[in-house]
C-alpha cells in the first residue's frame, strides 16, 4: 500500500517538473526574443504614457502625464549623486553582474529577522530591467523576466551607459522623473551642481519616493537620508567632516514646486480633477498614474462644474465687496445625482493656483444647524412625527457639563414648537431636546448610517452642530432624505482601463437604506419648508422655483456658513468660511451668505427641468389635531371659547423678509392644526374636552404628491401620557387617572 503511494507521488512529481521546464523554457525564449526586439536601452524603458480622465459623457476631460524629461550625460551628475545612489541601492554595482548574491541573500536575511520587507536585493540593473515592465502583477514571472533582461543589459552596456540611463529614469516623488528634473524641483539647481546633502536626499527618495517625501513626510526623509549620509562614510566616499556638516543641513520645505501639480489643461475643474488624481495615486501609485497610460471613467460634468465655479466665486465677491474685511474668504460646493452618488461639480475654494486644498474634501468645520437634519431623521425613526409638539424647550437640560444643566440659546427659541416648526425655525432649544429624547450614541449611529464618517462627539451640543464634517460627506448624507431613505456613497471615478482596455477598476454604485422611506419623505416635507418659508426662503428670492427641500447652517460667530439642498434629481451643498475659522461678517447667517449662490448653481443646473416631488408612502397621513389637548380635533375644537384665544397675539403670514432670513414671522395659532404623521405614531384619542360626542374631523384633504406648502400646513399636538399640557393661554389642561381607573381631563387656571 505504501509502494503504491510512493510511486504515484513520484509520477505526479516527474510529471509536474517536466511541465514547469516546459513552462520555464518557453518564457525564456519570449523573453529573449522581446529582449532582441529592444534595440537601445531607452527602447527597454519605455516612455512616459499619459493618462487619460474622461467626462461622464465620454469626452476627454483631464490628463496626467510626466513632464517632459530632460536627460543628462553622467558627466552632468554630481559625483556625490552618483556615490550616494550607489552607497545605498547597488554597493557593488562596479562588481557584479546584473545580480547581486550577497545582496539578495543579506536582504533576504534582514527581512526575515524583521518579518516584513526592509530592504529589496535588487541591483540598479534589475532595477532599471523592472521599469521595462509596466505590468502591476508582482509575480514570480515578472521576477525572472526581470533578471534575465538585467543579464542582457549588463552583456550588451558599459556600467556608465547603464548607470546614465538608471539616473535619467528613475522616479524620485512629486512628478520627478530623472535625476535633472528632481534636482531643478526640490533645489533649484542642475544634477551636476548637488552638494553632498542634497545627492543624499535624492538617492534616499528612490526606495519609497511617495511615503518618504520630503514636504509629505520631513521627519522619515530627514532619517532615511542620514543613512544615506553614514553608508557614503563606510564606504569612504566622504569624510567625517562632510557627515557632521551634512547631517546638519535641513531638507527642502513644502515650499518647492511639484511637478504632479502642474497638468496641461483649461482653467475649469481643477479642485475636481486634482480630488481624481489623488484617489488615483492612492490606489495605483504616483508612477502608474503619472506613466502608465490609464484610462479613466469619471463623473465629471464640464457645464455644472463651469456654473459652480461662478456660483461661488461670483458670492464670494459680492461679500467681499460689501465686507472687504472679509476678503480672504473661501468657499466650496458639490453637486451630486442623490441616486448614484456620482459626483457632478466639485469646488474646493475659491482659487486652485493660490491654494489647491480642498475644502469640500478635506477641511473638516463645524456643519452648525446643517447638522440637525441628521437629528430629527433620528427621532422619526424612534416615533416622533413632524405634529408632534415638542414641550417645555425652555427647561434646562439636566446632568450636562460641570454646572450640571444646560440650555441653549438661539436666535428665537420659545417654549413649545411642533417638530416641522422647531426645524424650519431652526430651534437649538429643540433639537437639544430631540437629541436628549433619541440619546446621543442613538443619534451618532444614524450620522454613521448616513455615512457620516468623521469622528463626533458624544456631547450634548452634537445638536447644534459642534461635530466636525466634511462638505461632502454632510452633502452625501441628505441623499438619504432625497431618494426614499437610500443613502449613496459619493464617487469622483467609475471605472478605470489600462492601456490595453482591460478594466482594472470598477466602483459599483453603493447605496444603503440608512432610514425609512417615510422618515425620508417626512424630512423632505419638513425641509421643503425651510426653502419655501423658513431661514433659506433667499433661494426663493434669487429666483430658485422648483420643488426643494434643505437646511442652513450657521456656527457661533458667524465662522461658517451652510446650506445643503436639493430637488428629487439634483443635490447640492455649498459651505463658506475662512481657513483659520473667524467670523465671515455680521448677521452671516447661512441663509445670507450660502443661499444665494446654491440658488444660483441650482437655476441654472436644472435649467428647463419639469417640477417633480416625492409621492407620499401609503403609512402617512394628514391628521387634524385639537392644540389645547393635543389629541385629533372634533368639529367643536375649531370653535373654542374665544377667550382661549383672545390672549394669543394674532399675526398674518407676512412675505419672509431676505435681510433677516433667521427670525420669520410666526403665523397665528389657530385652535386645530394639521399635519403629517407615520401610522403609528397618530395619536388614538379625539378631543375630550371640545363636544365630547362629536366625530373626529376628517382631513381636509388628503396627503397629495405636490409639495406641502406652510401655509396649508398648522402645528399639531399630541398629548404625552400623565403630563401637564400647558397652553399658550393661562389656561392648562392635566390628565387624570382617578380611583376609579378612568382618565380625565382637567382644564384649571394658572
Ligand atoms: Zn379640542
């Protein structure tokens, strides 16, 4: 039995070994043969291929490409460049051939004593064969190819010619390929001119030219470049004096230019093609993107990002001109389809030549009252309703802070608000209350949910806004409330092809249900408000007519200024601050300052676009609610003792004023009011108080698809079991449970 065994294994063996020599010598022989075809050394490493970013209309949008190299004789490098690239990548490069044994094994040894990679065995040759493969496999194929072609590299060129054309390739960060290039960008000067210090730090960069980047990563740079220095002291290249003086040099600041920051295109999108490249690099590496033709699928739409540039820049001067004290003033904008999360138009800040930090990608600030969408959503989802009537806003919070309560201030808080009214008001008072009722670990989970990734803090005043998120993942974040609770992960690129066409990348659309398709339509009806009336009615007035919903946002001071809006099509935030956070100007509310120039972007985006709003879901409905009691009105509670409201000052819905967006009219109280509620949450009752056996009013009308309007729209009550209702009126009614058991109402007199 085990004969048997012993002698299947070693026919299977046989078998496998005269394959793999099969394998082995008819990879040799196409190696060869491609090796044959390479006629000069700058045929084996191939030429820079530019990559290619097309519009989501197929039209080439953007490329990235290496500038032009500039190739120099090795008699035009500095002799310290050349001691200090061989110190640390190919010691013994004069000496071997092509391969490097006691390198290869020394490494091997060091890399396992680490247990990770510290150093490669590769000589400069091999080095110089690997950049004849463009291919990103790292396989043991690509491994030998590269051997191989280094053997007849070393056959058929002198050590200089090799040399030479290793200096004039090689990569050496930010865009830089060759050593003139690198020593023109990081210090001003030609090859032939670099000081010990300076050969020191390029050669330092070869290994990891992104991670070690001097202005990226000064300390790792500084360190790696210091064992370039002690390598040319043991191997004699320098002195001991020329050490002590070079480790003392600094290294270059952020302050030189970078190659990869220079692109050849028109003035339009830059913020969105640089936030492209970046994603790239991250996923493919500078050289690849930079080299190796790729083909890229992106979201880009030239018109939208041409119109949110002038959105903002054209907002921008206008304050400026009317607060020049604010005339550093920077602005952002994003404009996505809410359906697929596809990015349209992108703007980081005001000018991409004075500063190309993004600030809808990158600066993290406070979103203020942007942020309490994200709140009330919470509370929808654990039962509260946009009738519900928020009470006693004027208590403090309890066991908050050092002083043990807390309440918050705002532009015009009072002591009770419905939950559509809190949020189109824009109460503080309120949402800290919601965000105290849902919990704050509660309401955390749903900013997750709604992919809100930047860490928040699990305070109190998270209900204000004090959490610090990014423009776009703020933006991203209502597209749950913009498309039936599917919240969509934003993407700048769909696809990308190599140069062959092989797709090699590919970003499906990625959506979540992050709350209820009703809690969706609830917060749209809610924030339809806050355009049509409420503290952003300013789109209205700069001509903005189609159906939106969305929400402003300011912090304290003044320092930022938000609105997120959008149609059932289009979504859009814009946000404007200063970089070091200082107040944009007086009475710089949200509405002021961020409105106006999404209402620009959004006229002329959605020029031509038909009305359209969201279908009510079949569990809403409209309920007609008795203020007094809190519960569904009767026929009688619309004709309560006028004495109840005689003490309520009567007020007429005035046309909102656009200087002062954040303290609107508030209408009359009437006696019943209507509004939306989830099945579940309607209070069951009808009025006790009012004609006791009277029916319930019925709705005046049902829940249509047509955007609610304010005026059509009251606050409504519910009555919280066992609490005292208190009213605007003196009087007040309280809930009793008698001996009895019976529940009675009792209205008493204050
Ligand atoms: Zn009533």
């Amino acid at each position: 039995m085990q004969r048997k065994v012993l002698t299947a294994a070693i026919v299977v063996m046989t078998a496998g070994i005269w394959v793999a020599a099969w394998h082995a010598a008819a990879f040799t022989v196409s190696i060869v043969a491609e090796l044959d075809r390479a006629a000069t050394l700058t045929a084996i490493a191939p030429r820079a291929q530019t990559t290619i970013v097309f519009d989501r209309a197929g039209r080439p949008a953007f490329s990235f490409f290496v500038e032009q190299r500039s190739d120099v004789p090795l008699a035009r490098v500095s002799r310290h460049m050349v001691d200090a690239v061989l110190a640390v990548e190919d010691r013994r490069f004069y000496s071997h051939h092509g391969i490097d044994p006691i390198r290869v094994l020394g490494a091997a040894y060091r890399n396992v004593r680490a247990g990770r990679i510290v150093q490669g065995g590769s000589t400069i040759t091999q080095q110089l064969a690997r950049a004849a493969q463009l291919t990103p496999e790292r396989t043991y194929h690509r491994k030998i190819r590269e051997i191989l072609i280094a053997g007849r590299l070393e056959e058929r060129y002198s050590k200089s010619q090799i040399l030479e054309e290793y200096l004039n390739t090689v990569y050496f960060g930010e865009g830089y390929y060759g050593v003139e290039a690198a020593a023109r960008g990081y210090f001003g000067k030609p090859a032939a001119d670099l000081a010990v210090p300076e050969a020191a730090l390029l050669a330092a960069l070869v290994r990891s030219p992104s991670n070690d980047a001097p202005c990226t990563a000064p300390k790792r740079a500084t360190a790696r470049r210091n064992l370039v220095l002690r390598l040319m002291r043991q191997q004699g290249k320098i002195t001991d004096g020329d050490l002590q003086a070079a480790l003392a040099a600094p290294i270059p600041d952020a302050s030189h230019q970078t190659a990869a920051g220079r692109y050849a295109s028109n003035e339009t999108g830059m913020y969105f093609q640089e936030e492209v490249r970046r994603q790239l690099v991250s996923m493919f590496g500078a050289d690849r993107v930079l080299r190796g033709g790729l083909r890229v699928y992106s979201t880009y739409d030239p018109a939208l990002q041409h119109e949110a540039e002038r959105a903002v820049t054209s907002r921008i001067a206008q304050i400026v001109k009317m607060r020049p004290r604010a005339r550093d003033l920077q602005g952002s904008l994003v404009s996505m389809d809410p359906e697929t999360g596809d990015v349209l138009a992108l703007v980081g800040g005001r000018d991409f030549e004075a500063s190309s930090f993004n600030r809808a990608t990158q600066a993290r600030r406070q979103a203020g009252s942007a942020f309490k969408p994200i709140i009330y959503a919470a509370a929808l989802e654990r039962g509260y309703a946009p009738g519900t009537l928020l009470r006693d806003l004027d208590a403090p919070i309890s066991a908050v802070g050092p002083s043990g309560v807390w309440l918050p201030s705002g532009e015009h808080e009072r002591s009770e608000y419905t939950v559509r009214r809190a949020l189109k008001v824009s109460s503080n008072r309120a949402a800290a209350q919601l965000l105290q009722q849902v919990g704050v670990s509660t309401a955390v989970h749903y900013a997750q949910r709604l992919g809100i990734d930047s860490e928040l803090p699990q305070v109190p005043s998270l209900a204000l806004g004090t959490g610090e998120v990014t423009l776009l993942e703020l933006t991203a974040a209502y597209s749950a409330f913009a498309t039936s609770g599917m919240v969509a992960r934003p993407r700048l690129i769909t696809r990308v092809e190599d140069p062959e066409g092989r797709t090699i990348w590919f970003a499906p659309e990625q959506r979540t249900q992050a709350i209820s398709a009703t809690t969706a339509y609830l917060m749209s009806s809610m924030l339809s408000d806050v355009v049509s009336s409420g503290t952003a009615a300013n789109a209205r007035v700069a001509g903005f007519s189609l159906p939106a919903a969305g929400k402003t946002g300011t912090t304290d001071e003044y320092a930022d200024a938000w609105f997120i809006g959008y149609t059932p099509h289009l979504l859009t935030g814009v946000w404007f601050g200063l970089d070091r956070p200082a107040p944009i100007m007086r009475g710089g509310f949200g509405g002021v300052v961020a409105v106006p120039a999404w209402a620009q972007f959004m006229r002329q985006a959605t020029k031509g676009a038909k009305a359209d709003w969201y279908a009510a879901p079949a569990d809403v409905e409209r309920v007609a609610i008795c203020r007094l009691t809190g519960v569904r009105a009767t026929e009688a509670c619309r004709h309560q003792d006028a004495a109840a409201a005689a003490s309520v000052p009567t007020l007429v819905d005035a046309v909102y004023p656009a200087a002062q967006p954040e303290t609107p009219t508030e209408p009359a109280e009437p006696p019943v009011y209507e509004d939306l509620f989830q099945v579940g949450s309607i209070p069951p009752d009808t009025c006790p108080i009012h004609g006791v056996a009277a029916s319930p009013v019925a709705s005046a009308e049902p829940s249509s698809a047509t955007p609610l309007v304010d005026a059509a729209i009251r606050p409504a009550s519910v009555i919280s079991p066992g609490a005292a209702i208190r009213t605007g009126t003196r009087l007040f009614v309280e809930k009793v449970t008698g001996d009895d058991g019976l529940i009675r109402y009792v209205v008493k007199q204050r």
